[in-house]
C-alpha cells in the first residue's frame, strides 16, 4: 500500500487541531490501559492498519500482555477483560459501528453501570477521537513503519 499523502503536512491546521483534541483526551482522567484498549478496538473495527500496529505497541509499553492484545477482537468471548473494559468496548464497538448500531440502549445501559456521567462522556469524547484519527489514516493511507 502507498501512502496518498502527509495530512501533517498538507494541512498543519488541521493536523494541530486533532492534535489538541489528542492532547485534551490524554487530560480526561481515562485510565491509559483502557484508553489503550478502546484505541485498539476503535482501530480493528475500521480496519486501520497504522493506528493498530501504534496502540498495540502503545499498549504493550504500558505493560499490557500478549494474551489480551490478541483477544481485543474477541473480547466477549474472552475471560482476560473486566467488567468495565468490558463496557468500554462494548460502547466502542457501538458508537464505531453507529450506523448500524444507533448505539443501543442495551449497551448505554452496561456503560452507566461502571461509568458516571462524566466518566460516560469522556469515553465518547476519546471514542470519537480515535474515529477521526482512523479515518485521517485511512482515507491518505498512512503506511505502519516497518
């Protein structure tokens, strides 16, 4: 695959501004081992082959195993995530997937059970953000360094 284009450098402004939304999640109190997870499965999802091979790494720095990373994808089939990650996946999964999913009640409903408002909106606030680098990297075809 080649890359289309920069987007860094094709537009500075813009890049600027996700980086500041980057920047403003990293400042919402997330636990960064969920942080990563949600990056991780936001990514597989949309089938972004950079951001996978980044929060992957991302996440093993932080101390994440092998054995949860490989399973992210089948995280409901899996006994390695806790109820909350589990919540937060299920959120992600949902707000991803929104077109198909309108974000059902089943899964807001998991969402409020471990997570208070605040916490609710700052996951989707960080959900979103991982969309949108998602599709920046996908759409100009940001290659993973090899």
């Amino acid at each position: 695959m080649e890359p289309r284009l920069d987007f860094y450098k094709a537009s500075p402004n813009a890049a600027k501004a996700m980086i500041a939304l980057e920047g403003a999640v990293g400042k919402l109190g997330i636990d960064p081992g969920l942080l990563d997870l949600i990056k991780l499965r936001a990514s597989q999802i949309n089938g972004c082959a950079f951001c996978v091979d980044m929060h992957s790494s991302d996440a093993r720095k932080r101390g994440e195993t092998e054995r949860r990373l490989y399973s992210v994808s089948v995280w409901r089939e899996a006994p390695f995530f806790t109820d909350r990650e589990r919540a937060a996946l299920a959120w992600t999964e949902a707000l991803t997937l929104i077109s198909h999913t309108h974000a059902p009640d089943a899964d807001y409903e998991w969402l409020c059970q471990q997570f208070d408002e605040r916490e609710r909106v700052d996951l989707t606030v960080a959900i979103n953000a991982i969309n949108g680098w998602n599709r920046l990297a996908i759409g100009f075809r940001s290659v993973p360094p090899a």
